[in-house]
C-alpha cells in the first residue's frame, strides 16, 4: 500500500545513523520500549535452551538473540529470539530464517 505524502521513508543507511533503540518497518521508524526487564529476559533464556536442546542434532541450525535482521532497504527488526538455519555471512543477518521469511511475506 502506497504511503500517503508527505509521509517521510526511512532507509537502513537512515537507521544505521540513529541512537537509541529502533525498528524500521517498510521505511517507518518504531521506537523500541527500553531493554527487556528480568523476567522478560528469564522467558527467552528458557525458550532459547528448549529451542537449542531441540536443534542438537541439526548442524545448520542455531539459536540467536536480539539479533538484527536487515529485510530489505527499508526493514530491519530485531527479534528475542531469532533461529537460523543458514551460515550468515558476517556479523548481521541480511536474509531471515526460512520458516521467518514465509510468515513475514503474508504481512507484507
């Protein structure tokens, strides 16, 4: 859908300039809430041990956190708990895990 004028469009050249913490959705900027309290934090340490334990016998396959994922040129979301089943080619992930990439293609 197009964006209404006047409406500014945010880039990833853009995002990599801001402080602070921030998404950028389809050239939007969404501000993050502040980092995760503890028993946020407690939830995705256990859910990133279950998700682990249950990838030990596939070597492809790994568990991150709060890791940012580069979509596009104009999206980069930063999920708790991202799994990839792919080498990354180098320090960001710049595609997102298969299983991501289908649910992320029926929002768009």
């Amino acid at each position: 859908m197009p964006r209404p004028r006047g409406i500014e469009h945010d880039s990833l050249s853009d995002y990599r300039e801001w402080e602070g913490d921030w998404e950028l959705i389809q050239g939007m900027p969404l501000a993050m809430a502040p980092s995760p309290g503890i028993e946020h934090q407690r939830a995705s340490m256990r859910i990133s041990r279950q998700i682990d334990q249950t990838l030990d016998d596939c070597p492809h396959c790994e568990v991150l956190f709060e890791l940012e994922v580069e979509f596009s040129d104009d999206t980069v979301v930063r999920p708790d708990v991202p799994v990839i089943c792919h080498a990354p080619d180098g320090e960001r992930l710049t595609r997102a895990p298969e299983h991501f990439s289908a649910l992320w293609r029926r929002r768009a």
